[in-house]
C-alpha cells in the first residue's frame, strides 16, 4: 500500500509539463509574487532575491486572489563561488486549500 501510494506521488511529482519549466526557468523581478495564467489554469509563483521561480501554486484561483489547487517548492543547486545554476528540480508539496 505504501508503495503504490509512493508511486503514485512520483507520478504526479514529474507533473509539470516543460514549457511550464521553460516558463519557469526565465528571471523575473527579484522577491516578486506574480500571478499568470497557464495552459488553463491559474498560476502564481514567488521568486527569490536572484529573480528565480522558487514556490508555485498552480489550480483554481479564488475571489481573494489565492489559488486551490497544488504546491510545488524549486530545490536549487549553484556551482561553486558563482550563482550559477548547477541543477534544479521541482517538488510538490501538496494540495492548497482553504476552510
């Protein structure tokens, strides 16, 4: 039971298509939070102090302005001395929701 339920958590991990990680590999504004649309769906991420995409909600937004839906986290690794991506992934965190 474990296992298929980690399977399937694998599965929806590799979720995101690649032009949402093409659009998400470009450099925004520094410490922003921007909100867009994609492929249908609502889509708002954070960036951090070097521009880059770094948290994504991506569902349904509501009236407030926040999203229901799913939560992914951008891991990043530098080269050394350089700010240089090395290699990134991304990771679901779970779903979104409000009560």
């Amino acid at each position: 039971m474990y296992v298929k339920a980690l399977l399937i958590r694998e599965a929806v991990f590799m979720a995101l298509q690649a032009k949402l990680e093409t659009k998400l590999s470009k450099t925004y504004p520094p410490k922003a939070t921007i909100d867009d649309t994609y492929s249908g769906k609502d889509i708002t991420f954070v960036t951090n102090e070097h521009g880059e995409p770094i948290t994504l909600f991506i569902g349904k937004r509501q009236q407030d302005g926040a999203i229901l839906g799913e939560r992914y986290v951008r891991r990043i690794v530098r080269k050394p001395d350089s700010n240089d991506i090395l290699k990134s992934h991304w990771e679901l965190k779970g779903k979104v929701s409000r009560k």
